[in-house]
C-alpha cells in the first residue's frame, strides 16, 4: 500500500504485528484509488487507525462496524491534516478479500478514524467519520477511483436526568493508581416511584452489568429496564453499570484484573459507599444484589465468589465461558489442542443460529485481528491473564496458526469459576449458600451453555447449594422471556428483608 500526500511525497506506513498482510516496499500498478480529505473546517490533525468500509448493494447503508460479508481495509495515519491518496492492492491490510478482487459494478464507501486507543471501539466522541453517500466504481479492469470526505465528527452520547433516572459519573482512586490516570466509573441509577414520596424508606440495591456493546446510558431504554424487570416485584434502586468505559483491551465486567485494574474493589470499596452517601440504599449488604448478561453474566458470579459478604445474590444470565474445560468449545487443559481446529483438522464452527454455524473460529479471530484492541478474545486474555513487559495481555493462542499457549492457561487458573468453586466452597460454604444463580439457554450461540454444565458437575461434586441451570428453547439473547424475567425477580424478592 502506498499512501501519497498532497506535496506528492511517498510514505511507506509502518504496520504493527497484528496487521494481516505484508506492506508493499516495491512501487505497483494500483487497482483502486481513494483519496482521502479531512474537512478543513474541523481544524484539527488526526492520528490513528483509518476503516473504510463498503456496501455491494448500493440500495443499502455501508456498515458503520466490521461487516465480514462486505469488503473493507484499514490503515495507520499520523498528523494527518488534509489529502491522502490510497492505492489499494491485493497486499494491503484487508478483509475478507483485497480491494483489488472487487468485482466490477458500484460500491458504497464510508469510512471513520479511529483515534482514541483508550477506548475499545472506533465510535468514540472525537473520531472523524465519511458519510456514507460516496460511490466507487470499479470496471472490468479491476481499477477505480473516488474521493472519500472525511468531515463529521462523532459526538459522546448524552444522558437525560429526570426523577427516577440520574447519571453517576466518580473517580476511583483505585483505578486511576493502577493505570496511572484518571479512571472513573460511569453508572445510571434508577429510582423507585415511591422514593420521594416516602423520604425515610430505606432500599435493596441491584447492580446491572450489561453484555458486550452495553452501557450505562441503556438505563434510558424501556427495554433495557424491561429487560431485567425493574419495574416489577418489591421496589429496589438499580444500578446500570458501564463495563466499557477507559477500557482498551475490551470489556472489564468489573472483574479485578491484573491486566485492566481492580475494578470489582473499585465497586465495592468506593462505589458502593458513594451511592450510599447519594440515595438512601440499604446499609446491609445482604440486601446489595447483582446481575448481569453474557459479560455481565461472568462479571457479576465473579463479584460474589470472590466479595462473598458484598452482595446478598448473584444472577449471571448467558455468562461468558465459566469453565474453562469448554471455553467456546475448545479444553482449554486438553493436550495439543489448536483454538482453530479440532481433532479431526477441520475448523472449528462457531456463532451458531438455529443450529447451524455461521462462522469459524479461525474467521471471528481473523476478524478481531483486523479491527485491532479491544474485541472478545482479547478482552479473555485481558480479564483473566497476565500484561506482558509493555501492560498488554498476554495473547492465549497464536493468532496466525491458533496453537494453544499453555503457559498463559495456567495464568488464567484464579478466573475458572468451576474450579474455583470446587476447591474453594467447603470453607466459603456459609457466606455463598442460595446466593449464586446462573441460567444459559439451551441453544446458546456461542456454546456457553456447555460451560454451566461443566460447573454444574464440579458444582454438585462438592454439594454446593447454587442454581446452574439450562433454560430450554431459548439461546444467548432470547433466554430472557418475560416469564424468565419475572422468575429471576422472585428469587430477588425473595432475599429481601
């Protein structure tokens, strides 16, 4: 790939490790061209990651997130300020298939800098986007050319208080001496009706923790509070935790981490005590409760295996991989096992619906490659693992060949809940009784659900007194029926005092 200036000047960009391809050193005969201007009314110079992303079907928007049906290319800018031209060729970093094997026909084009590497993500407030109106065409040369504006700024999200829903936005000293910067924590809560018509009435708390894409601003969606029943069942405060923020490596889950920092401390040490001094939340913490979806899921069983005097219950609901003997269908403890291919050499199938694969393991990592930091695997490896000499994960597999690095599996032994339940209930037995319910749909897309079964047996193998259930004809998402909702907020009520 070679990227020319507008004072005509060549610059030969330099790729980090995870790019999929090799950057081109000698001058080749360019199939696409895009030229690329930053809106000089938005004063400013941009550093960062650029995605272009396009659409065959002209009818439709181009993806605003890596489509892996739909061609797109990234790379690296610096101080950038006004016009590049892109040659696109067959080596550049691309997926599923180079710029330069575009069929003929019109394409839609959009494209966003991602210029934050705090944040996981590239939508953050300050990156620059290209709307998605501009058209390329490619002949039956293979060659084509257009102009790609990048003039839209993304702006941060907003959070409407009223009554019953506030913003809580505090700084944690113990996050901001881990990471040496400032780290605050970012919630929403929700008030009952009768919290200011009863001025003394003191409330059971529910901590949320949202999957993947999940934040606190959500606590402003009827679903989301649907979702989780908080308008149904004895009156309690909610609290809508954000599991993205000032996170890089991906979602955090409030999990203390030797990687993202102590945030499950973080929660319970300073948070927790904050919100008591905000809103009149009960004092005993018995009648502090979490739950949580998929990521969520993990992070809140997590919190009440390891504060088990923090909280008076825990629903983890689709959890990520609790048992690391089927973490997303691999044996993470298995003998020459590859993340990518099963015994039989054949890639291993993945993201299922309706019982039939969409996916490869081998295509989601290839995908997380592209879009860089902070995507699932990594936010594992983050989460459960150890930083190497420069505070990044320690990646658990290779991401060329999918072999299996043991030695970091053995770092992530302290995060295997099934384990740590069997080893550790007996002693634990009288602070964590009735207290831990985790449910997975049968169908689950991500195979999570052979992961609640595997705790269930190491579970039931030291007679710990937990729901481990699988709920039936339900999968990752639509678990949550309305009848689910209801049951998981009489188990809650029933723990209140």
């Amino acid at each position: 790939m070679l990227i020319r200036t507008s004072e005509n000047n060549f610059i030969i960009m330099k790729f980090t490790k995870t790019i999929l391809c090799c950057l081109l050193f000698t001058q080749l005969k360019a199939q696409v061209k895009i030229r690329l201007t930053l809106d000089s009314s938005l004063h400013k110079t941009m550093s960062g990651r650029v995605f272009i992303y396009t659409q065959s079907d002209t009818s439709k928007q181009v993806p605003n997130q890596p489509d892996p049906t739909q061609p797109m290319f990234a790379f690296q800018v610096k101080d950038w300020r006004d016009i590049i031209t892109v040659e696109l060729d067959a080596r550049a970093d691309h997926m599923p298939v180079s710029f330069s094997s575009l069929k003929p026909g019109y394409y839609k084009i959009a494209g966003i800098i991602d210029a934050d590497p705090t944040e996981r993500g590239s939508s953050n407030p300050g990156n620059v986007y290209a709307r998605q109106n501009t058209l390329l065409y490619v002949n039956e040369k293979g060659e084509g050319e257009t102009v790609l504006q990048f003039a839209s700024v993304v702006t941060a999200r907003k959070f409407t208080d009223n009554d019953s829903l506030k913003q809580l936005i505090m700084k944690s000293n113990l996050l901001s001496a881990f990471r040496k910067k400032d780290i605050f924590i970012q919630s929403a809560v929700k008030l009952p009706a009768s919290y200011y018509k009863e001025p003394s009435r003191m409330y059971p708390v529910v901590f949320v923790i949202p999957g993947w894409g999940g934040t606190h601003y959500d606590l402003q969606n009827p679903n989301q509070r649907n979702r989780y029943g908080m308008n149904i069942g004895k009156e309690k405060i909610y609290v809508y935790l954000n599991p993205e923020n000032q996170s890089p490596f991906g979602l955090h889950a409030f999990v203390d981490s030797r990687v993202n920092g102590p945030w499950g401390k973080a929660l319970v040490e300073e948070l927790v005590p904050y919100l008591q001094h905000q809103y009149r939340i009960n004092t005993d913490p018995s009648q502090h409760f979490v739950m949580g979806q998929s990521t969520g899921g993990y992070g809140s069983i997590w919190l009440q295996l390891n504060y088990p005097d923090a909280f008076g219950g825990c629903w983890g609901v689709s959890p990520d991989p609790v048992d690391f003997s089927v973490f997303l269908g691999v044996d993470l403890y298995e003998k020459n096992v590859n993340v990518f291919t099963g015994k039989d050499g054949q890639l291993r199938p993945f993201y299922f619906v309706d019982g039939k694969p969409l996916s490869t393991v081998k295509e989601f990592a290839d995908m997380e490659t592209f879009t860089g930091d902070g995507e699932q695997m990594q936010a594992f490896e983050a989460e459960f693992g150890m930083p190497d000499a420069q505070g990044r994960p320690r990646q658990i597999y290779d991401r060329k060949t999918g072999a299996l690095n043991t030695a970091v599996v053995a770092t992530w032994e302290p995060y295997n809940l099934g384990k740590f339940i069997q080893k550790n209930w007996k002693k634990m037995e009288n602070r964590l009784s009735g207290k831990v319910h985790i449910y997975s749909g049968a169908n689950d897309n991500f195979y999570l659900n052979t992961a609640v079964e595997a705790l269930a047996v190491k579970a039931n193998s030291v007679n710990a007194k937990l729901v481990a259930e699988i709920i039936p004809n339900s999968d990752h998402w639509s678990i949550w029926s309305s009848e689910f909702t209801q049951r998981v907020q009489r188990e809650i009520d029933e723990r209140i005092r």
